[in-house]
C-alpha cells in the first residue's frame, strides 16, 4: 500500500469515527436557577394574595378577637350566675328577698319628730316572694297580650 492509499484508509477511518455533532444542552446551574426563581415569585405572589389583608379586613378580624376575648372572659367570670340562669329558665324557681330600713342621724337625735320617723323606718320590713315557672311563663304573657287586646277593643 502506498503512502497515499494508507493516509486514504486513515482519513476514511477517522471520518467513519466521527460523530454528529451533539446539541448543546444548557447548564445545569441555569435550570435550577431558573426553577428557584419560579419558586420565588410563586411564593411572593401567593402571599400577597393570601397573607396580606386590607385595612377593612384588618379591622373587621380585630373585632371578632375583641370579641371572642370579651365573651371568654364573661365566660370565665360569670359562669356560676349563667348556669344559674340556664337552671332557672327550665326549671320552676322561687326567690324571697327582704328589704329593712334603718339609718341613724346623731344631729337629729333630739328631734321628738325624727324619733318617731326613725322607730317607723327602722320597723318597716317589705318582702317580696318571686316564682318562676318557664312552662307556665308563655301561658302567662299569651293572657296579659290577649287582656291588653281586648281592653283596647271595648
């Protein structure tokens, strides 16, 4: 073979090795770029969206804190006379109460007439007894309206 024949079989031989050429990818530190940058302003925009609040409903959630916070504390502080209450109005109740009078005036001690005011305070005793019966307190308020109704028709 000659000198010619043999650069021929080389050149043949390293053409035949040869390849397309391959495309260029991007590089990978792009993408993830990318990809965070994507992220990121996803999450800017759906906190915007969600997280941030106008001043109208700003004021509106402060007042339903305010007054979740008012009715706790109600709660917490008078929970006795609520059960109490809730007891009365299913159950027939009765209270007494006794209101006495009395005072004294040192000044007017010598006053023959201030005497006789303070011996008839200090004996004067009003009771009051009140019953409650929830069953029977709707019959009660139909009768009085119905009264009321018939009072102004005659």
């Amino acid at each position: 073979m000659s000198e010619k024949d043999q650069n021929r079989t080389t050149d043949e031989t390293a053409a035949s090795l040869e390849t397309a050429p391959a495309p260029k990818k991007a590089p990978a530190k792009w993408i993830i770029i990318l990809a965070a940058l994507i992220v990121i302003i996803g999450g800017a925009i759906t906190f915007a969206t969600v997280f941030k609040k106008s001043p109208k409903q700003l004021y509106l959630i402060s007042e339903v804190n305010t007054y979740q916070k008012t009715a706790d504390e109600l709660e917490t502080k008078y929970s006795e006379t609520m059960a109490y209450q809730e007891k009365a109005m299913k159950q027939p109740s009765t209270t007494n109460a006794t209101i006495k009078g009395g005072f004294n005036m040192d000044s007017l001690s010598y006053d023959p007439s201030f005497k006789m005011i303070q011996d008839l305070i200090s004996k004067a005793e009003i009771k009051i007894k009140a019953e409650q019966d929830p069953k029977k307190v709707k019959d009660t308020v139909h009768w009085l309206l119905i009264s009321a109704v018939q009072k102004r028709l005659t």
